[in-house]
C-alpha cells in the first residue's frame, strides 16, 4: 500500500513547535557503543519527523476507524522520552515508525528491545509490545511542499519473526537492503563501498516490501 498524506500550515507549526521545546533532550542514542552526538538542530529535524509521522497516520486511521482513534500525545516528558505511547485504535496500539523519502526498510534501534536468554522479546523501551508497527516516510526536502507517505505495518509478532540484525557501520541503499532483507544474502555478500547512508547504531529491520495494509490486519469489526 501507498498513502499520500498532507499537512495544514496548523499541524506543521504545532510540530515544529513541540520539537523546537524538546531538541535538547534527546542527543545520543541508545547504543552506548555509538558515541555520537546529535546537535540540537539534528535532534529537531528528528523529532519534526517523527512526530509529522504522527499526525499523518492519526489523519489516515480517523479516515477507517473514526472516533476509535486516539488523541496524539504532544506532553513534555523527562529525558530521552518523547512521548508515553504512538497511537491507539480502540485497545490496539501502533507504534509508528519514520523515515526521510528514499527508505526502503522499517528499522528499530536494537537496544530498544529487551530480550531473554533465548532470543524471544521481552519489551520495547521498557513497555510491552505494540500489536502493530506502521513505516511512514516523510518529504522534508522541500519546506513548500512536506507531505507524508503510510508505506505499511506489520504485526510485532511477524516483525520479530522476520526482522533481521542491522549492525552499525552497514551501507545501507536500496540495492542493500533488498538483497539483505528480502533475498536474505549473507553480510559478506553486500556492497560495503556503495553510496548510501552508514548506520551508526545497531538496528533491527524488515523491508518495506514485506508490509502489510493495516486495515486488511485490523478490520474494524473485530475492534473494541
């Protein structure tokens, strides 16, 4: 699926607003291997488009579940913590995950899970799973024309069962990640020298091609 979502002047000075109030908050990444520091405008740019992600699935979920779908949560939390929960449809809760244009896998930081002796996932940043993930893509190239693109979601279950060990210093492109993630070629097997973007924590990931439309997952009569 590929869904093409529009921003309001409104919903983009909201954002911006709320990452200009936080950009301090969140340099570094979990990965203590991973020393870099994020400036704050680096940290803003992030949270700008995590948080567009945000408003973006709201609008396109209220479009099949109306009032099922819960508020978005723009409370100012302690460190390192941008909000308490993504969003809720009814009692189902989906964790949106974001990524500039041109990405073509969804990714979560490995440390971000915890996991017991024999591989099974415990939690995700100290909570218990969601029952969805959902992969957006946001244009912020062009400050006249910013618009968002709802690529999929995935079950944590299917995603877990799936996903596969993204490690820091991986080239990732889309030649890459195709033929990683969905023709599961070995490490070794990759480009190293391509062009594209270096990870610098290490990631859990599944690609996009191997997401689902979420409302063929969650059917609005099975919802509380």
């Amino acid at each position: 699926m590929r869904e093409i979502i529009r921003f309001t002047k409104e919903e983009r000075n909201l954002v911006e607003s709320f990452a200009e109030k936080i950009k301090w908050k969140h340099p570094h990444f979990l990965d203590k291997k991973n020393h870099t520091k994020r400036t704050e405008e680096q940290v803003k740019e992030s949270v700008i488009l995590g948080k567009l992600a945000e408003v973006a699935v709201q609008k396109y979920l209220k479009q099949h579940y109306g009032q099922l779908v819960s508020a978005l949560d723009f409370n100012i939390y302690g460190e390192g913590v941008t909000d308490d929960f993504d969003i809720l449809v009814g009692d189902t809760e989906i964790s949106i995950k974001s990524s500039k244009f041109g990405s073509s896998c969804l990714m979560i930081e490995k440390q971000k899970f915890k996991e017991d002796d024999n591989g099974n996932c415990l939690l995700l940043e100290k909570k218990p799973l969601p029952d969805y993930f959902i992969f957006v893509r946001v244009n912020l190239f062009n400050p006249d024309n910013v618009y968002a693109e709802i690529t999929g979601s995935i079950s944590s279950k299917e995603f877990w069962k799936k996903k596969k060990f993204m490690p820091r210093g991986l080239i990732l492109n889309k030649d890459n990640a195709k033929r990683y993630l969905m023709e599961r070629k070995r490490l070794p097997e990759l480009d190293w020298n391509a062009k594209g973007t270096k990870l610098l924590a290490d990631n859990y990931g599944v690609h996009v091609d191997a997401l689902h439309d979420l409302t063929k997952l969650l059917p609005k009569g099975q919802l509380n």
